[in-house]
C-alpha cells in the first residue's frame, strides 16, 4: 500500500510539473508575440513565422518554446537574449511594476542594468498581457470545500470622469488542506451588504459550495446574506472589529477598561465560559453604556461563532486578521499611486498582489491545522453529510 501512494503521488507531481510548464510556455510565448507587434509598430518590417527553441526557467526547462521572428531578422526578442538559455526578464517586470515602479522607470532599469532596451510602450504592453489573465484568474473554478472565508474591503482612488474612492473586496480562503488562498476581488461602487451578497454569489458559481464559516466585520445584514447562499454554514463577526467599535461609544477615559473586559470574552477555554465573562461584562456596564450592552448581547452568538472550531484553530477564524494583512500589503502598494486611470490598471494591481499572495501561501497551513485536520475533516462530513 505504502509503495502504491508513492507512485500516485509521483504521477500527480508529474502532471502538475506538465500543467505548469504549459503554462508558462503559453505566457513566454505571447509575451515575444507582444514584442514582436511592438517592434513592428515602431520598424518597417512584417512577420516571418517562428521558430522552436528550449528555454530553462527556474520552473525547469521548456521545450519547443514557438520564438517569432520577422522576415529581415532585424528583430530579436528582449525576453531571451540570442545565446542565452535561461529567462527572468518577465518576473522581474512584472515584480517591478507591482510594487509600484512606473512603466518609464522600469524601460530605464531594463537599459541601464540588464542593457535591454525595452520601451515605455512595449513595458506598458507587457503589463497590459496580464488583463487577459486577470479575468482568468477572479473566474477560475474554486474548490468546493473551505474551512473559512474571509470578507473584507479598502477603498482606492478611481478615475470615472472624476477621481474618487471606491472599494474592493477580497475574498480570501483557507482550503479544506490548510493553506490560505486569495479566492478573488471585486471592485464595486459602495461597500453594502448587496455588494458582499454578490460576492459570496459569484463563489458559490465558482464552485465555492461547502465552507464551515464566513468571517466578516459589521456589514449590516450580511449575516442574513451568508445564510441565504450558505444555509449550512456559519457566520462569525470580527471580534477585533467589535473592540475596536467600543471606541466610538464610549467615553474617552474608559476605553481602555471596557476594551480589556470585553476581550475577555474571546480568551476563554470554550463557549460556556465565554457567556459568563459576558454576564460579568454586562453587569459592570450596563448601567452606564445599555447601548452597548444591549449591541453586544445582541451579536454574542456571532461573536462567539469560533468556539464552535477545534481549539487550535479558533485564534485564526474569531477575526479577520488573516485578510487585513492582505490588504495591508495591497494598500501599501496603492498608495504610491495617486488615482488609477480605469479600471483595467487597478485590476491588474490587484491580480499582481493576489498572485503573488498564493504563490507565498500555496504550502503554508494555517496554525495548528495538523493537530485538528481528524476534526476538520469530522466537521465537514456533519455539516455536508454526502
């Protein structure tokens, strides 16, 4: 039995191996057809078919990789240098330009340290390849099974005629096996509970059908939109977000106590005792804040929702921790630029951070997944009995 997964695991690194030199190859070989338009536009010349040549990347060697060519063999592609078989040209474009080097800036680095001589216009075609791969990438098919997703959104500065802001949400997940993923982003003109109900619409058309829990903040009714879509589900409220809400209705004096009281309800060992840290909390403050009393009575079961999970698990599903550093990363690279221009551009930088997201996290599990994966897996065969 032992030697029998040792071989289907070999025939699944195999396959992947295959899929993502395909891949590749399809990328490097429309990144060159790019160039080749871009050289034409600029020089007299017309195509003259391509021809095959291997190419080492740092993902293992490509075979028969199609290198155009036009017919006075006055262009030579920038990507792969004649007698040079090995490539990082396109990582390192599209790495600059993600982080928020702008696309004259990048053709200098290119001349300056690499000696190619890339254009302006051919880097902004380089990046515009990505478009195409974007929509790809927020309509792939998702996996049916997620342990919790996450819902968030940050506003940036678009240009509709007028420059203002306007949110994007990120959908964020961890996978039945553990490891986070960016599920997709959505660029929408109001964050409202309408806008995350469409959201969780368009994951569930993408094959997103059994997820244990849905992590928020306080999106008016979302709790409701969430049991729509995902009857068999469950919704928890950011708790960090609650805390942070105290702020804002009490007394500048007293936020620092009724903060560390509150938190005590989301240290405990499980949920029982949690409701008596809240009966403790109550009593101590209702008097002088019954709106806030009465709010947080009111939520307490969404607030609570991750005592439900395995106990090694619970500190990464009471908040949405996980997704805010996300986009702390994401709003560090907007903020070096003052509006986008359309759509398209704020997209791509959304892509761009997503990916690169997924590819840090594609074999990372989350905290303390190993010591309750029987229990996971236990959780989802009650809650989506086959």
């Amino acid at each position: 039995m032992e030697n029998t997964d040792i071989n289907i695991s070999a025939l699944e690194n195999v396959d992947i191996d295959r899929i993502l030199k395909e891949a590749i190859k399809e990328k490097i070989e429309k990144l060159m057809e790019t160039e080749l338009n871009a050289y034409l536009e600029e020089n007299p010349g017309i195509k003259n078919g391509k021809y095959k040549r291997d190419l080492k990347t740092k993902y293992g060697e490509i075979k028969q990789l199609n290198v155009p060519r036009d017919r006075d063999s006055n262009f030579h592609t920038q990507v792969i240098e004649p007698y040079n078989r090995s490539i990082g040209m396109e990582d390192l474009i599209v790495s600059m330009y993600s982080n928020g080097i702008s696309t004259r800036r990048i053709a200098g680095i290119m001349e300056d340290i690499l000696g190619n001589k890339y254009s302006k216009s051919t880097i902004s075609r380089i990046t515009d390849l990505t478009i195409e791969e974007v929509y790809k990438f927020i309509n792939r098919p998702l996996d049916k099974r997620y342990i919790a997703v996450f819902l968030d959104g940050l506003f940036f500065y678009l240009r509709r005629g007028n420059v203002d802001k306007e949110p994007v949400i990120f959908a964020l997940g961890i996978k039945e096996t553990g490891e986070y993923e960016v599920l997709g982003f959505y660029l929408t003109v109001k964050e409202s509970h309408n806008a995350y109900k469409e959201v969780l619409e368009d994951l569930y058309n993408r094959g997103l059908k059994e997820p244990l829990l849905i992590v928020a903040d306080g999106i008016k009714n979302l709790d409701e939109e969430v049991m729509e879509i995902y009857p068999r589900s469950e919704f928890q409220l950011c708790t960090i977000h609650y805390a942070r809400g105290l702020k804002s209705n009490v007394r500048e004096k007293d936020i620092d106590e009724i903060t560390i009281d509150a938190n005590k309800m989301f240290k405990c060992d499980n949920k029982e005792e949690a409701i008596i840290r809240f009966n403790d909390f109550k009593y101590k403050w209702k008097s002088k804040y019954p709106k806030v009393i009465y709010n947080t009575e009111k939520n307490l079961g969404k607030l609570l929702r991750f005592y439900n999970y395995p106990v090694n698990i619970r500190k990464s599903l009471k908040s949405t921790n996980a997704i805010e550093r996300f986009n702390g990363e994401v709003r560090r690279r907007v903020k070096t630029i003052s509006s986008f221009p359309d759509e398209d551009s704020a997209m791509k930088v959304f892509y761009y951070k997503s990916i690169e997201y997924n590819s840090k996290h594609a074999f990372r599990k989350m905290n303390g997944y190993y010591k309750c994966k029987d229990e996971i897996k236990e959780m989802f065969q009650k809650r989506y009995p086959l």
